[in-house]
C-alpha cells in the first residue's frame, strides 16, 4: 500500500513538474526575429544615423528585417520631396542597398521630434530594442509609432511627433 501510494506521488510530481516546464518554455520562448534583433550589433538609431549621412534629409521611418541568416534595418529618408529607402546590416552597419521613390506625397511640415528622438522615448519607457518606428499622419494628429522587444515581449509605444512625450504603450497594435 506504501508501495503504491509512493508511486502515485511520485507521478503526479512528474506530471506537475512536466506541465510546469512546458509553461516556463511557452513564456520564454523568443522568435527568430527577436532573437536576431537583440544580438544585432547595430542600433535603430545606429541605422538611422548611418542612412541620414547617406541622404541628407529626416527620417520616417525603420524597419528591422530578418531573413534566413541576415538581418538588416531599412531606412526611409525624406528628401527634396523623395523618399530614399535604405537598407543597413545590421551586423556592420554598411549600406547594402538604397532606392529612391520620386513619386513621394511628402507631408506638409517636418516633425519637431525626430525618429530617433521618438525611439528613445520608448526605449526609455519599455525597455529592449526598437524593432520597428514609423511616422503616422491620422486624423490631424502627427504621432510616431515605435515596436520595442524585450525579452520576447512586444510593446506599441506612441509618442507625439511635435513634444516627444509618450502618449500610451500597449502590447497590441491599435494607434
């Protein structure tokens, strides 16, 4: 009867322990792209600096891509009514690629708060690596919308493109 009862605790500790685990794997499990973006050497902002001296003009905005073994940052700067797209390593910051579109629908004013600016107000709130930040024209409103990652966690952080202040982080995308 010890026998048994022995056997059953120590099942069930199995068990418990077995779905404990796979809980603790679930919650810490990173995808590739966030893995590539937190071992990256080089910054969004790094990025943004690199394709700013490449193109004199403002930011509007960065994207952090992934694909199969390489990772890279594309970069859109706006100037003289165009829009440069450029791609950075984001292992050695060289430019790997630039485009430009003539046909750009530049809007009216450039934003007092600059992109990199709006990523290090985010950063500053959630912490991690900004994986992508955009210029957003809604509604009258001027805001910028930057995706961090921390620790496999996404977070949407809106800072107003005029004052720089934070306006909400969420962890779902509706700005």
């Amino acid at each position: 009867m010890f026998n048994t009862a022995k056997k059953l605790a120590v099942a069930t500790a199995l068990i418990l322990a077995t779905a404990s685990t796979g809980a603790v794997a679930a919650d810490a499990y990173v995808s590739p792209k966030h893995a590539a973006l937190a071992q990256s050497k080089i910054s969004a902002q790094q990025a943004i600096d690199i394709a700013s001296k490449k193109v004199k003009g403002y930011a509007e905005e960065v994207n952090f891509e992934h694909k199969s073994i390489s990772s890279y940052y594309e970069v859109d700067i706006i100037a003289n009514g165009q829009k440069h797209e450029i791609k950075i390593d984001a292992a050695n910051g060289k430019i790997l690629a630039e485009k430009t579109n003539p046909h750009y629908n530049q809007p009216a004013a450039q934003p007092a708060v600059s992109l990199s600016q709006a990523i290090a107000a985010a950063l500053a709130k959630t912490g991690g690596h900004a994986k992508e930040a955009d210029l957003k024209h809604r509604a009258g409103e001027v805001f910028y919308k930057v995706e961090t990652v921390n620790k496999g966690q996404k977070q949407y952080v809106k800072v107003n493109a005029q004052t720089g202040t934070v306006e909400a982080v969420q962890s779902h995308d509706h700005f």
